[in-house]
C-alpha cells in the first residue's frame, strides 16, 4: 500500500510527464516558430493533471478546515464520511471520534448546569451574584423573594436595591464584612415574602470574588439560621431529657419494686402510719413515672404517617373536647399530613387558649390556604386572654419552660416539633386587640 507522500509525488512526477509530451507533440508539430505554444500547453496540462490528481485530498482537507470552523463555533454535528485514501480516512476516524466525545460531553456539562441552576433556584439560601459595577447579573429564586416580592433583579444596581431593604439587612450588604446579623419577621416580611410575626431571625452572610472572561464577580450568600439554631437547641434538649429519663427509670423502678414488696411483708402488720407511708411513695413513684412519660413523649417523637385529612371528623373530635368557633370554611386543598400529631397540636393550643383567662366564646379556629410563594395551609388559633409578655414569648417554645404552676414546659416544644416535623414553622404573636394568635404553616407536597 503506497503512502499519501509517495502517491503525491508519483501524481506530481505523471502531471510533469503529460505536461511534457503535450508540449513536445506541439513543438514537433508546428516547429520552432511554436515553442512559446508548446511551453504554456505543458505548463497547462501539467496544472490541470496535478488539479484532478490531488482532487480527492483537496476535498478532504476543506471538509477537515469546515469541521474545525465548526468546533471554534461550538458547532459539534458535523460528522465526514471517509474518502477511500487510508491515511485521509484515519485523519476522518479521529475528527469525527473527537466530534462524539465534544457532543457527549457538552450535553453532560448542559444537564449538569440544569441540575445545578434547579437546586440553586430552590435552595432556601439567598445567592446573588454582582459585577465590579454593582450590577446584578444572576439572583435565585430565594434573592427574588427576599429583596424584590419574587419579582427578578437581574441588571438593577445593587444601590437602588439596597434603598428598598430594611436597615439592618441594608448595613449588612454594604458593610464589606461576613458574620452574622439579626433581622425581625416584620422586616423580612418588607424585604420578601414571609411571615410578619415579630419574632427575631438570625441571619449569616459571606461573600467570595472571581475572575470569569477577564472581568471580576462578587459573589453574596445569605443563610437564615434561625431554624437551624433551634434544630440544634432541641437535639440537645431531646439528649438531655433521654440520659435524665434513663436515669430516673432505673431509680424508680426498683423503688416500686420495694414498696410492693413492703406492703406484702407488712400486711399482717395493723399500722395506719407504714400503710399511709407506703401509699405516699407509691403514688409520688406513680406520678414521677408519668412525668417522665411526658418527656419521653418530646424526646422520642415518631416521624409523622402522611395521609389525607377528614377534616369534618377532626373537627368535631376536636369540638368535644375544647369548645371554640370555626370562623373559615374546612380546607379543600387535598394535603397529606398526620392526622393523629395534627389533632394533638390542637388539643394542647386549644387547651392553653382555655386556660389563658379568655372566655370561651372568644377561642376560634380558622383555616387559610395560601399559594404565594409556596402553596400551604395556615392555621390559626386565637383568644381574647392576658396574652404574653416579650419575654415569655421569646422563651415559649423552649422545652421545660412553663409559667403555670403544674406545667410540664412540654406542650408548645412538642407541638413545634410535630409541625416543623411536617415541614412547617409555627409563630405566636399578641393581638392588637388583647389575647394570643398561634400560627401553624403546614406546606402543600404534591404525591
């Protein structure tokens, strides 16, 4: 098998070979006076001979210069057909090898980015990303929420941005710094789309630069971590009240172990005072295993059994047990929750609505179904009671912390972690007019 080179020069050799017979056949034919003819007649020949030689390579090698235009375009669909020449269909073999590879690849890199961009745009954590000029260039869905009511900010100038936020978030983003910053419910609710309840958040900010196309990116990451802060307050509670129940089970057990064997050694015996020491051991046993039960309850919350609610049902349980007034119609939206932990939520704030000194025709339940920013049902407990002080509303939700005398400090925590189980968040504020509001979010997820 002849090599590309040595076929190129056997072409070059024939081409100059005819070039030269045509031109001698015209100067034998028409004499000396025609050896200016005979020169550009081999010269010509020559040309077209080597042209329709080297037509196959010349093709080749416009397709492979069409080919490369097309991967400096980004263009990776071409693909050539082999052109009977080994070396040149070697040459085809590796370009269209390397037009598969670049194709796979870059739909990897495309469904990577749509991977990415979904979980940035549904990440809670608000992202933005600025130019040198201050200029807004990408914003998550959380930024939008956050800064604009959902509404995009891509191209504003962070500036103008800024004027809209509260001033705490405000002093936060133009501060240059990382750390944290608190910023209330009723100010995130000015800058976004949450709940307006009063209650302080805690907020951590962190900024990080790079260079992309020459020119330089700010990048700002905002992360709320009220609700992570709490997570990790109740996980140390929960271990807390797990090492005191075992604690307190292994004394008590063998405590009622010994009271009952007191009582069968001494039953013969007519003593009023042993018999009345017994019972009172027996009984503070009795209600010290009950109270540990109670926290055992907090500590060992099972994970929540989803299904659709009867809501009619739920509510006449509900209704022999607390009176109050429906003020709403029953929720329509088909959400899957747990009804048993749902109606234990109610049972204790309906409970504390009654034992807040409201009358009872002041207590009512109300439902509402929202849809913006995330579609979810609002519950809302209201009474016309003393209500609360800021402190005790700021210690509220924190396990053992009670303000009646025979509380357990169990209730609200245990209702806070049944809704935040579910995905929700619960709030409590004082209502203008005297008394509490409890808000329980429940979010909508689609089987």
């Amino acid at each position: 098998m002849l090599s590309l080179r040595t076929k190129l020069v056997l072409a070059n050799m024939l081409s100059c070979l005819l070039g030269l017979l045509c031109g001698a056949l015209v100067w034998f034919s028409l004499g000396d006076s025609a050896l200016w003819l005979a020169l550009i007649v081999m010269l010509a020949v020559c040309y077209f001979c080597s042209i329709w030689l080297t037509r196959r390579l010349s093709e080749s090698l416009q397709a492979l210069e069409i080919g490369l235009l097309n991967f400096k375009d980004n263009d990776f669909s071409v693909s050539l057909h082999p052109y009977g020449e080994p070396q040149l269909d070697n040459l085809v073999l590796l370009y269209n090898q390397a037009s598969a590879k670049l194709r796979s690849e870059r739909q990897f890199i495309y469904q990577r980015e749509l991977m990415l961009d979904k979980v940035i745009q549904n990440s809670p954590n608000v992202m933005l990303l600025i130019d040198d000029s201050q200029r807004v260039i990408y914003a998550n869905g959380a930024a939008r929420h956050l800064f604009n009511h959902g509404v995009n900010v891509e191209g504003m100038l962070m500036p103008e941005l800024a004027e809209m936020l509260p001033d705490s978030l405000k002093n936060a983003l133009n501060s240059e710094q990382e750390g944290l910053f608190s910023m209330t419910d009723n100010e995130a609710g000015k800058a976004g789309d949450n709940a307006t309840d009063g209650d302080i958040e805690t907020w951590h900010i962190s900024r990080g630069r790079f260079t992309q196309n020459n020119q330089q990116h700010h990048l700002i990451l905002l992360k709320q971590l009220t609700k992570e802060l709490n997570r990790q307050e109740v996980a140390v509670w929960k271990k807390v009240i797990r090492i005191i129940s075992h604690e307190l089970n292994n004394s008590v057990a063998p405590i009622v172990s010994m009271v009952n064997s007191g009582k069968l050694l001494t039953q013969h015996l007519d003593n009023s005072k042993l018999q009345l020491i017994f019972d009172t051991i027996e009984n503070r046993t009795s209600h010290l295993s009950q109270f540990i039960s109670h926290y055992a309850q907090f500590a060992k919350l099972p994970l929540p059994k989803k299904a659709l609610v009867d809501w009619t049902r739920m509510t006449q349980q509900l209704t022999q047990q607390y009176a109050f007034k429906l003020l709403t119609p029953l929720p329509t939206l088909n959400i899957k929750l747990d009804a048993v932990q749902l109606e234990q939520v109610l049972i204790n704030l309906l409970k504390n609505a009654h034992e807040s000194g409201a009358d009872i025709d002041s207590v009512s339940l109300a439902f509402e179904e929202t849809t913006h920013p995330v579609s979810g049902l609002m519950i809302k407990v209201d009474d016309l009671g003393s209500g609360m002080s800021s402190e005790v509303l700021s210690q509220a939700l924190l396990p053992f912390y009670s303000t009646k005398q025979s509380g357990t400090g169990i209730g609200l925590p245990l209702c806070r972690e049944i809704i935040e189980a579910h995905g929700g968040r619960m709030s409590m504020q004082n209502r203008p007019e005297g008394g509490l509001s409890v808000k329980v979010w429940l979010p909508y997820q689609a089987s």
